[in-house]
C-alpha cells in the first residue's frame, strides 16, 4: 500500500467521530461522575476538617505550644526554617487525628449501628415456619429408635 492510498484510507471524518463517542462513553461512565462527586464534597469536606483545626483544635493546642503559634518563626542556623516545619507536621497531626476520630470512630460506629439494626431477622414467613416443621419431622424420622 503506497502513501497516497495510505492517506485516501485515513477518513479523518470517521477518526475523529469514532474519538468522539469514546470520550462521550468515557466523561459519562457512572464511575467518572461518581469520581468527580467525591472531588467536590472531599474539598467541601476539607473545609470543614480546616475549620476544626484551625478555629477549634488549634486554640486549644497552643495551650501547650508557645502562644500566636510563635514557634512557625523558629529558625536553625539562620536559614533553616524549622518552625514552619513543625508548624506544618503539627497541623499535619491534627488533621489526621481529626479524621481519624471523625471517620474511623464515628463512621464506624454508625455502621455498627446500623448492622445491630438490621441484624434481628424478620419473623419467618407461613411457609418458612411449614418448611421448618416439616424439616424436624424428617429429622425425628431419620433418627432410629431405640
């Protein structure tokens, strides 16, 4: 096949159209959307989780540091700067024990919650309670009798 059948059998049309329905399947695909719903409420989650932090947890924190979180302002050697560094893992900290708390503890015991709930069995049914008698019936005459 020479170049100029090469290109005659290209179709850009088709190409492009055949691309096209590929990413429409793909942007639509309930995974994608669900994907892109997780994203938004995990920032609006973030922000809550950062509130907490700062205006709740934080205050509270700095009981124990240096007050106005002074220590960001530490510095080694004149150049390193040491305090932002445990500024940052000290937030760091707090965030992740936040979440935990919130999702691991509190999630969790929600779910417990819900599975104690939903654990009682329904009452059986008319032929569930026929079946149960009829499969005791046969037991008793499976048994041999002494």
């Amino acid at each position: 096949m020479n170049t100029l059948d090469r290109i005659r059998a290209f179709e850009p049309a088709k190409k492009a159209w055949t691309f096209l329905d590929e990413f429409k399947a793909f942007a639509l695909k309930g995974s994608v959307i669900d994907l892109a719903i997780g994203v938004i409420i995990g920032a609006a989650f973030g922000t809550i989780i950062k509130s907490l932090v700062d205006d709740v947890i934080m205050p509270v924190v700095t009981v124990f540091l240096p007050p106005d979180q002074e220590y960001k302002n530490w510095v080694i050697a004149g150049r390193i700067k040491i305090g932002s560094f445990l500024a940052a893992v000290v937030n760091f900290l707090v965030v992740a024990l936040v979440l935990y708390v919130f999702i691991v503890k509190f999630v969790g015991w929600l779910t417990r919650l819900r599975k104690d709930e939903a654990a009682a069995p329904p009452p059986p049914t008319k032929d569930q309670e026929l079946l149960m008698e009829i499969r005791d019936l046969l037991k008793q005459q499976a048994r041999p009798t002494a």
